[in-house]
C-alpha cells in the first residue's frame, strides 16, 4: 500500500494478448490454513504476437511453491516475480504451464479471490480475483475451459463445488475427501468460482423448453434452507421468461447457488455456480419484506440472464463493463416489470436514478458508461455503469421497438458466442439486425453528465407549439458536448383530462441542438405530459404551471408521468419553504400540493402500489440536487415542513389504508404488496403528522404483524418518536435479531437512520457494539452506509463529527477491505455540492485520509474528489 502512486490504465491502450490459454487444470487443496493450489495451463502463442514475446501472468497475495514448463523445473533466469505477477521472459511458442502456490484464505479480508465467509470458503474473482488463487492473465478476453480439483477435510468441508458438472468425486485416507468439476464452456477467469463447506442443500428441477431436466441446487448455512424457497422460485421464472422472451435456454446440466454471507457486491453469476450475498438471496416472512422479495427475485434473475448476457457472451477488456451489466440489468427490468406493476417498477428504477446516479453524474464521479480510464476496476462497478447503462439500452429498444431490439440482441449473441467483445460490437449487431444507424446515439456510451432538455412552448389559435433544447454540463476531463440522440416520449392533455392522439409524435426525436413541433387544431392549449416512460436518463427543465401539475395528477394515464406531476408538485413546495428558511421567513403552507392530494384520494389510481408511489414524498436527497450546492439546514427543515403539513391535512383520508395483518397469513403476491405499501405510507403520515395515540397504535401492530413488512413500517414509523413505545419495539427487534444477521442489519439500518439528537454519539456507540463487524460488509452497510446516505442531518451534524466518524471507518477498511473502504468516500466526495463550512469540512476530512497510505481503491476515489 505504499510506494509509487497507482497509475490508470487507458482504454486506448488495449493490445489483445499474445498468449492463450485453452485449457485451465486446477488442483485446489485445502488445508489448515494454506490452501495450496496447483495449476496446469495449456498456452499458445498468438500467431500475431512477436516470438520472443515475454508471458505476463497476474498474481498477487500468494506465494510460490513451483514453476514447470512441460514438467521442467523452469529456471531462476527465465522467469521474475515481483508484487503484481511473475513474467516468463520468453517461453516457447505451445507449452503446458505448471505452477504451485500457496494462499491463505483465512487471512483474506479483502474478499476477494479465496477467502472464507463464516464456515464457508467460497471465491470472487470479477474483476480481478483469479489472480489472487493463483498467477493467471487476469484479463476477460483470455478464456479457457476448466477441470477443478478440490480436496478437503470431509467434516468440516462435506460440499465441494466448482463450475460446470461433477465428473468424480471420493474419499481419501485422512478424512480427507475429493470432487472434480468440468466446464465445457470457454469462460474468462472472472467466471471461476469454488466452494467448500457444510452446506444445507435444496434441490429442484427444471425442465426446459425444449425438454432438458436440470437440476437446481441451492446451498446455505444449516438453519437457514427453509429461506430458499423464494429464490428458487425466482429462478424458474427467470429461466421461463427468457426462454419466452429471448429464445434463450440454460446450457448445463446443473444450476447452483450458494448463499454466503460476507460478500462485498449483491451476487456474482459464476459459470453454473453463482455465489450470492445472503441478502440477495434469502428470504421469509419473518426474515424479509416485499422490498426484499423483489429484490431476491430480480438480483436472481439478473445473475441468470448473465448467463448469454455476460458468460456465453463476455466483455473484451474492463472498460466494457457496461456491455454486460447494462444489458443484463435493462432484462432484469423488463423481467420485473413482467412480474409486478409495470408503472411502479419503472417509478422506482427513475427514483433510484434520480437519487444516486444524477448526482454522481454530477460530481467528481462523473464518468461516461463506457470509461476511459480507471486506476482500480472495482471503483467502476457504479450505478452510471449500471443504471444508466441501462437507460441507454432501454432508449434503443424503444428506438427499435421491441421486436427490431430483440432480434438485434439475438443477433448479436449468436454473431459473437464464445467470444469476448465491446460494446461496439453489440450497437453494430443492433444496427446490422435493423438497417439502422446508431451513430449518434453512440454519444451515449462516451459522454459523461446528465443532458439537460429545456422545453418551452406556447399556444395560439388552435396551435400548439412545443421547442426542445439540449445541454450537456461538463464533467471532469469532459467539455464542449454534442448534442445526443434523446428519444422523449410526450402526451398531450385536454382540460376535460382526454389525451390528444399523437400517433407517431407520442415519440419524439430530439437531436439537434434544438427542435420545435406544432400540433394543429386543438380546441384550447393542451397540458403537456413531458419525457412519458422517463424515456431518456435525462433532466428535464419547464415552467410548470400548478394547476398542470394538479391536472396531470388525476388524469395522466402514463404513470410515471402522473406520479412525476406528483413528485414536481411537492419539490415545488418545498423549493419555496427553502428560499423562504434563507430569507429567514415564516415557511409557507403547501397549499396547492395539499389540494392536488386530496383531489387524487378522491379518485384514487386502482392499482395500491401505484397509490402508495404517488402519496410517497422526493427524497431529502432530490430536493438537495435541485441546488448546484444545497443548504443543509435549509433541506431538512423544508422537506420536514411539507411533509408534516402534508400529514396533518391528509391524517383522517390516510386512516383508510391501515390494514392488519391479512387473514391466511403473508403472500408475496401485488395485490397484498400493495395493501401492505399503502400501510405503510398511512403509518408515516400519521407519525409525521404526531397523530393521537399513533405510538400505541404503531407498538401494537409491531406486536401483531405476522411478516416483516407490517414489522418494519411499524418500527420506521416509530423510528424518529421517543418513548416507551419505540425503545419497547427496538428492544423487541433486536431480540429478533439474534439469531439472524439480517435481521440484525435492519435493526442497525433502523439505529443508523434515526433522526433522534445525536446521532453521531449513537452510531459511535454503536462502533463497539460488540454486534458490530467491520469485517462483514453487510454489517457495515448497514451501521456506516445508512448513516452517511440515510441520515443527511445526521451526517451533516453541524460540528462536522459525521464526518469524522466516516473518515475513520474509511480507515479502518482501507487496510481491512478496500472496495467497500472505497465506496463509502463517494459521500464525502460530495463536498463541492454541500453548501458553506461544512463542505469545507467534507473537504478536510478527504485531505486528511489523502495524507494517509491508501489502497489503490481509496487512493483513486480520494483524489478524484479532491481534484
Ligand atoms: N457481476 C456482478 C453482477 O452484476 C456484480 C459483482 C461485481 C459481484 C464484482 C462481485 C464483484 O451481477
Ligand atoms: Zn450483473
């Protein structure tokens, strides 16, 4: 962690690799502590590459016990090892590689590689993992078929695992046991993956499409199998669905999972061997809510769908992440909108855009979907290259239509199987599939910053005339932005709430700098209902008058159009309770939001769920990025004004929505999900609103819930409401807590969000709480993340101890777990955004951790935030 600054690695300097390596032999023996793996690799010079070209392999983090070159000892002056790798200075043109090291799992805290969970030892290796198992060319376009070995104690390590189809397996003298694995499938090593434990198994079938059986396992620890069954059967409707959707079809004969539940990321689509966080996967009544169950079901079905998007179909270098992660997720999505309320799914993903990738699109983050540079990949696993990624797919298929966009993606799969390739390779596949031409469009992948859309309009006799203007803000390293291909989806409204017929204009083409349409013969000037769908990642600035926004709420048939008049409705409000705190005036009543709510209760949308999004409030966090730099103070106490007026007007129509628990127990299914949402959203208005008796009405359905999402509203009704009530509540989920790490994690979420005095004080004390384990990334996320994203006044404490307290968590994980070290910076990197001596004290914080020895991961967030 000392010594030279880390230095990038430029897109433009890719140079495919000299050597391939076809086939992988892997003997893993795992030991009392060192695990010694044994490698045998069948390598070919590329015809391209230059005969006297040295062979790099990566490693790190082990050491070496062996070096054989077609079963030679190789010797000392033909090979180097230093902290990164070994190099062969210049091997002959086909050999078979032997190499022997020894690592130590139990020591890996950076969980990555091999390292142990609990009892479990399981491996990661995206991105860069494999070289930490033993020395290999840690790059995607090298790829090989694997046989693995794995040797083990047979008490305490009964299940072995690797990818692809046990082809043996025994006993050996010892107590000692074996199993061998073969994966037919050409894969990168990012894709390897291995487990040993004792291991709870539930095991299931599925029979494809086109009559194959394969089996489904899943694994956790003992005590937790009866939390699976959710998953799997998240997992028959996935493999289902892509069949249906995409003619897609599993291509192993077994499919499993593991549950592990100290985990850096949500899960990992291992070839036929996928390792997931424990919270992505499993799930109960008692142990889980809805919000879980969706979350389990489509992070299931995301790591399947890797399987053609991503495994079959790889990315040629890291800087084409998104290639893989953007198409999955756009399936991911379109897979959860098949299976819930399309409206409210599509709502959640634009709140989540809005929420974190805005601004980290606009921050010292910003960084374009496909990046140019990275110093440590683990950083570029972001929600740009992800969620807008995603976006950017979505706007093809909504270009394409859906039938041009599925036959492109099938084309490019069957163009490029078995092969690694960019995410030029996949837009060209679109166009070559649709005659299209995507030129433009392709700015998507390379410019940073959200595009602004400016709209003005205007009406006269009959017509209407709508102007659209494009922007894209500079972003680090990135000026003087050409206009992008904005597909904006735009409806127009009558005032007797009938939607004008726009045919092909209900769609349309925004690329040039600015465009202007006229509508003809309208009876009176229409209310526009702007950018339908969110169908471009894009903000969207226009004067709306309030009683548009009013109008839009009841009629708007686009729902997320509709729940964004809502949303508009409320920033309004609280933008002007804003300006009226800084000019140190009475805050003012937010009437006409109050009369547009009490109007949409009068007519409610019939789908529950859909309700329960509109009646919920922007975030602290919206409302903060409507400012290029935000007033704490000013934030918290605006968006807690509005919503406590909101709650006292609303207090006897939300009454309605409190249910009980349902007769014949909890169904995760969207009539109860919504039921249960609605519930909750009534229990925070009448505890905003300090409704009479809401403490005993809240502790008594705490007490009463029969499933975790009654429990939870209950609690984080209580949240911010001293008493006995609460502390009776918290004490009693803590119990609950016990045995169930998850279940723990909510309760620390719970602690770490609470807008209770001194919050600071509580998440130190909490700090050496001896439930606390800064080892165990859920537990962190829970306690630190929640914190510094959950608690904008808490982190924000005048004092600048929230800081301070993050700062030393960032610490503390540089040396024990880098990448989650490196993630929780990205809330104090915000400090150019935060207003007056408290960005300052962002500031200093960040400078202070710069003057510190970093990991290469902390080490790039800090000074981009710096810069
Ligand atoms: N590739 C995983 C996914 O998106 C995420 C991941 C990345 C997991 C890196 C672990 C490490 O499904
Ligand atoms: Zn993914």
């Amino acid at each position: 962690m000392t010594g030279p600054a880390p230095q990038p690695k430029f897109r433009r300097d890719y140079q495919p690799p000299a050597y391939r390596i076809d086939h992988v032999d892997l003997h893993v023996d795992i030991g009392e502590g060192v695990t010694r793996i044994g490698s045998r690799l069948s390598i070919a010079r590329d015809r391209a590459a230059a005969a006297d070209a040295p062979l790099r392999l990566d490693g790190r983090a082990m050491q070496l016990q062996a070096i054989r070159i077609d079963g030679e000892p190789v010797p000392e002056s033909d090979y180097s090892v230093d902290a990164e790798g070994l190099t062969l200075s210049a091997p002959p043109a086909a050999f078979e590689l032997a190499i022997e090291v020894d690592v130590d799992p139990d020591a890996n805290t950076a969980l990555e590689g091999l390292y142990r969970s609990g009892r479990i030892l399981c491996t990661q290796c995206e991105a860069e993992g494999f070289s930490r198992i033993t020395y290999f060319p840690d790059r995607p376009d090298v790829m090989a078929t694997y046989r693995t070995r794995i040797e083990a104690d047979a008490g305490r390590y009964p299940v072995l695992l690797s990818n692809g189809d046990r082809v043996d397996h025994g006993t050996l003298p010892g107590g000692r046991h074996f199993a061998v694995y073969e994966d037919p499938f050409a894969k990168p090593c990012y894709l390897f993956a291995m487990v040993a434990g004792d291991l709870a198994e539930v095991a299931d079938t599925y029979r494809t499409g086109s009559g194959r059986d394969v089996a489904l396992r899943f694994y956790t620890d003992h005590g937790s199998e009866n939390e699976l069954g959710h998953a799997l059967h998240s997992l028959k409707q996935a493999m289902a669905w892509d069949e249906k959707t995409y003619g897609l079809e599993y291509d192993l004969d077994t499919y499993m999972v593991v549950a592990v539940g100290s985990f850096n990321m949500g899960a990992m689509e291992n070839k036929g061997l996928n390792i997931f966080n424990t919270s992505c996967v499993l799930a109960s009544p008692d142990t889980a809510t809805d919000g879980d169950y969706i979350r389990v079901r489509d992070v299931v079905a995301h790591e399947y769908f890797h399987n053609w998007t991503g495994n079959r179909v790889t990315c040629r270098d890291w800087f084409q992440l998104s290639l893989k992660e953007s198409l999955t997720v756009f399936r991911e999505q379109q897979f959860a909108a098949d299976h819930g309320s399309p409206g409210v799914t599509r709502i959640e993903q634009v709140r989540m855009l809005r929420d974190i990738q805005f601004p980290e699109d606009a921050g010292p983050n910003a960084h374009p979907v496909r990046p140019e540079s990275y110093i440590e990949m683990n950083n570029f696993y972001t929600i740009t290259i992800y969620e807008k990624g995603a976006e950017i797919i979505r706007m093809l298929h909504v270009i394409l239509g859906h039938e041009g966009f599925t036959r492109g993606v099938q084309h490019y799969l069957s163009e490029h199987d078995g092969g690694a390739v960019t995410i030029e390779d996949f837009v060209t596949a679109l166009e070559i599939a649709n005659g299209a031409d995507l030129a433009r469009f392709r700015l998507w992948y390379s410019q940073a910053g959200t595009p602004v859309v400016t709209v003005r309009d205007d009406y006269a006799g009959g017509r209407y005339r709508l102007t659209l203007s494009q922007h894209t803000p500079d972003t680090p390293g990135q000026t003087d932005k050409a206009p992008l291909h904005i597909p904006f989806g735009l409806g127009l409204i009558e005032s007797d709430g009938r939607a004008v017929d726009l045919g092909e204009r209900s769609l349309l083409t925004l690329e040039q700098p600015e465009q202007s349409w006229t509508f003809e013969g309208l009876s009176a000037r229409p209310v526009p209902s702007l950018l339908r769908g969110f169908s471009a990642p894009v903000r969207v600035e226009y004067d709306h008058r309030t009683e548009d926004l009013a109008h839009l709420l009841t009629h708007d048939s686009d729902p997320v159009a509709r729940w964004e008049a809502g949303q508009e409705l409320a920033l309004a409000a609280m933008r002007a309770a804003v300006s009226a705190y800084q000019a140190g005036e009475a805050l003012p009543d937010p009437t006409a939001l109050i009369e547009a709510v009490a109007r949409l209760l009068g007519d409610p949308p019939a789908d529950h769920e859909l309700l329960a999004e509109m009646l919920t409030l922007p975030t602290e966090r919206r409302l903060a990025d409507q400012y290029a730099q935000f007033d704490v103070d000013a934030v918290v106490a605006s968006h807690g004004h509005v919503k406590r007026q909101l709650a006292a007007a609303l207090q006897t129509r939300v009454e309605d929505f409190l249910t009980g628990p349902s007769a014949g127990g909890y169904r995760f299914e969207p009539a109860e999900v919504g039921r249960r949402r609605l519930n909750a959203v009534a229990l925070d208005y009448l505890a905003a609103g300090d409704a009479s008796g809401i403490d005993a009405l809240c502790l008594a359905l705490y007490h009463d819930a029969d499933n975790m999402t009654d429990r939870m509203a209950a609690l984080q009704a209580l949240r911010d409401r001293p008493g006995p009530a609460r502390d009776e509540a918290m004490a009693a989920f803590a119990e609950r807590g016990r045995g169930h790490a998850l279940v723990l994690d909510k309760w620390f979420s719970l602690q770490a969000t609470s807008r209770l005095p001194g919050a600071v004080a509580r998440v130190a004390e909490l700090d050496a709480d001896p439930r606390f384990d800064a080892t165990n990334p859920n537990r962190v996320r829970a306690l630190v993340g929640s914190f510094a994203r959950g608690n904008l006044p808490g982190f924000h404490q005048e004092d600048g101890a929230g800081y301070a307290w993050l700062a030393g968590h960032i610490r503390q994980l540089n040396e024990l777990n880098p990448q989650i070290a490196a993630r929780l910076v990205t809330p104090l990197a915000e400090w150019a955004q935060v207003a007056g001596p408290r960005g300052t004290a962002m500031r200093e914080q960040l400078a202070g951790l710069a003057g510190a020895s970093l990991s290469p991961d902390v080490y790039e967030m800090v000074t981009r935030a710096l810069d």
